[in-house]
C-alpha cells in the first residue's frame, strides 16, 4: 500500500476512531462518577446528569490523539482523559447557572440548576472539579504504565493551573467583567487563551505526556492554535446556528452584548482568522507526520463542527 494510501485509509477510518473512543471516555466516566444510590444521592445523581450527557467529547479526543501521538499508555490517557472532562463538566453546570451566564438549556437537556436547584448545581461543579484530581492523582498510575510519580505531579500541575485563577476561572471572570465593553482583538484572544485554550491546551498536553521535548513543544503550539479557533468557531456558531442544532440558547452573547470575534471583526474576517490558526496548528505537527494523524484530523473536526 503506498503512502497516500495509507493515509487515505486513516482518514476513513476517523470517524470509527472517534466512536470508539467516545465510547471509552463516556465508560470511563460512568466508573469513576459516584453511583446516583449512594449517600448523597441527590447530588451523586445530579453529578451523572451533568457529566454524562453526552457532547462531542473533543478535549477527551483531543487528549486520546495526543497520547497515541507520543505512545502515551492507554491507562493513562484515559485518567487524563476523564479528568479533563470532568472538569470541563464543572465549568459548564457553573457558567449555566443565574449568577453567571444564566442559561436553562445544555446539550438539548435543562441545565443542572433548571433539573435540580441553584444549591445543588453549586455543589455539582465543587464535587466534579474535585473527582477530576482525585482520577488523575490515583496511585495506580504508575503502577505497569511507565509513569513515574514526577510526571503525574506535573500532570495535576497542569490542570490545577489551566483551571484557576490564570486559566479557565480567570477567563470567565474576564468575561463577566468584559460584558458591554468594548475589546481589541488581541483583548479578546487574551480572555479565551484562558477560559477556553488553557483546558483544551492541558487536554493536550497530558495526553503527551510521555512525549519528547520536541514532541511536547509542538502540541502546545497545535493546542494554543487550535484552542483559539475552537472559540471562533463557536462564537460563529452562536450566531448561525439555531437552539435546537446547538444544544444550547442560541444568540445567547449577542443578547447579554458579549465582545466576540463575530462582533469584532465580522463573520468573513472571523472565518478567515479561524482558518489561519487551523493553519497554524497544523504546520506546528507537520514534522510528526503519520504520527500526527489523528490531531489533523481533530483539527479538521473542530473546523467543521456544527455545535
């Protein structure tokens, strides 16, 4: 089989690889989640609702193809894996609720303070961010996976930064604080480096893990471009697609007057600004070749992606 072939063949098989590993994540989750008949079944059942509700999954893809990129073990992509989207779980039943962006609506289901309560959602997002460490921190890691414990250190490391006050919550108290306001482009980027590249970024980078200094150089520039176009896309999004194909209320930044990259620079120059950063993150994983393969592919499926 030539080259091209080869590659031919990989692309047509994305969409399996994507099923499959979907399929994993959403069975990761439901083992490390608190059964909804255990004390306190309240909040362990609201905990299933928010966090097993389905979604593309694109942080936990993203953190599976960075692992195979750089012969990551399985077991260890799929703690990093869960522990990315339980905290990107946390962030969503929180962002949702009145006192911040205020939104019944999530994946096409009511959000957890619209099915449960205000007080429970608070506690929801706590108990989540917490279970996101205590996956990725569990001893069994290093046991029969090559990793060793100064590594899983710097992965907790990793997240612990990309979700406080100088990554994911630092973005969306950006975001409140920048509602009505007027935002220079390099302004806006600066905000979503934070609340949505530093989690997409972590994802990344802890599935790469085992990777070499030139491996992890690179992903880190794939995932900062990439993290960035995520967000153009989705601003994009909030303006051409409709409730029902988002999952979520559409026109939601444009009515509570958001500074996005729609209302600064226009939905042409948006695209176009998209499609540069895909370009960049796709020249930052050139030299990985076949390697690489299944964060081209991601990169092409963020681009594309209709919610």
């Amino acid at each position: 089989m030539t080259n091209s072939s080869l590659l031919n063949a990989a692309a047509s098989d994305f969409p399996a690889w994507v099923s499959s590993k979907q399929a994993r994540i959403e069975q990761t989750l439901a083992q490390t989640l608190p059964a909804g008949n255990i004390a306190p079944n309240t909040l362990h059942d609201a905990m299933r609702y928010s966090a097993l509700t389905g979604g593309k999954r694109v942080r936990a893809l993203l953190c599976y193809a960075a692992a195979e990129m750089c012969d990551t073990n399985i077991v260890i992509a799929d703690a990093a894996a869960c522990a990315v989207e339980l905290i990107h779980a946390y962030s969503l039943v929180h962002d949702d609720m009145p006192c911040m962006d205020d939104d019944d609506l999530r994946r096409g289901k009511p959000s957890c303070h619209k099915q449960y309560d205000d007080a429970t959602a608070l506690l929801v997002g706590d108990a989540l961010q917490s279970l996101a460490f205590e996956a990725l921190s569990q001893p069994r890691l290093c046991n029969n996976t090559g990793l060793q414990a100064s590594q899983q250190i710097n992965m907790l490391n990793m997240l612990a930064k990309a979700t406080g006050s100088t990554g994911m919550a630092g973005g969306q108290a950006i975001d409140l604080a920048s509602i009505g306001k007027s935002l220079t482009q390099a302004e806006l980027e600066s905000m979503h480096q934070l609340k949505t590249g530093a989690l997409i970024q972590a994802a990344v980078l802890l599935g790469a893990i085992n990777g070499s200094n030139a491996q992890m150089a690179a992903v880190r520039t794939y995932a900062a471009n990439i993290g960035l176009a995520f967000q153009v896309v989705d601003d994009i999004l909030d303006v051409e697609a409709d409730t029902a194909t988002l999952g979520k209320t559409a026109g939601k930044d444009a009515d509570a007057n958001k500074p996005t990259y729609v209302t600064i620079l226009g939905l042409a120059l948006a695209r176009q600004h998209a499609q540069k950063l895909y370009e960049n993150a796709i020249a930052a994983i050139a030299p990985f070749g076949d390697s690489a393969q299944r964060l081209r592919e991601l990169a092409t499926f963020i681009m594309q992606r209709s919610f």
